[in-house]
C-alpha cells in the first residue's frame, strides 16, 4: 500500500469522526457554525476518499509508419530464450519485457537499419 492510500486513510477516518461530533454538537445546542464545519468536514473527507481510490487513466497509444515493417523475434539478451511480444509493458514511456525464462527484465529496442 502506498504512503499517499494509508495518510488519506487515516485523514478520511479522522475528518468523518470530528464531522460526527461536530454534527451530534450542533444538535444539542443550534449552532449553524458547528453544522457547517460538520458538513465541510464531511465533503473534505468524500473528496479525499475519491483522490485516493480513483482508477489510473488508460492511455492508448498508436504508431503509424511509413513503408513495409518485418517483425524479428524479440529474444532476451541474457538467456537468448524467446519472449512473446505480449509480455512487453510500458513503463513510463518506455518498452520492458521480461524474461519468462530467466526473469530478466530489458528495455526492448529497435536497432538501425544501416
């Protein structure tokens, strides 16, 4: 679990606890300061219980070349074992593949053509 997941945890858990007692306070005795400060307390808390468990966005990401390409067998370069191409994961931009083999983990590139 990351760092940011537990601290907005224990901010959400924090938040709904005070707004419950600012909300309970204001019962006992009409005070619009304290059921509105029960109510901000209440939307901070939502609004970081959504920050915290949104999804991450898809980004999809196509190529358009020009003139024929060939595909070549991606091979690891430490054990020379086959790898298939779904085993390819982008990583902050950049190809990855891991071995299925030996595990090692290498930056798929494109050599030139020259």
């Amino acid at each position: 679990m990351e760092t940011k997941t537990v601290l907005g945890a224990i901010a959400v858990a924090l938040l709904l606890f005070f707004g419950i007692i600012f909300a309970v306070a204001s019962t006992v005795q009409d005070s619009v300061t304290r059921l509105a400060t029960a109510i901000l307390m209440f939307v901070a808390a939502f609004g970081i219980a959504y920050y915290i468990t949104r999804k991450p966005k898809t980004i999809i990401q196509t190529l358009e070349v020009s003139g024929e390409m060939k595909t070549v067998p991606l091979k690891c370069p430490n054990c020379s074992a086959s790898v298939d191409a779904r085993d390819i994961k982008m990583v902050s931009g950049v190809p990855y593949a891991a071995c299925p083999y030996c595990g090692h983990t290498f930056e798929v590139t494109e050599e030139p053509k020259w």
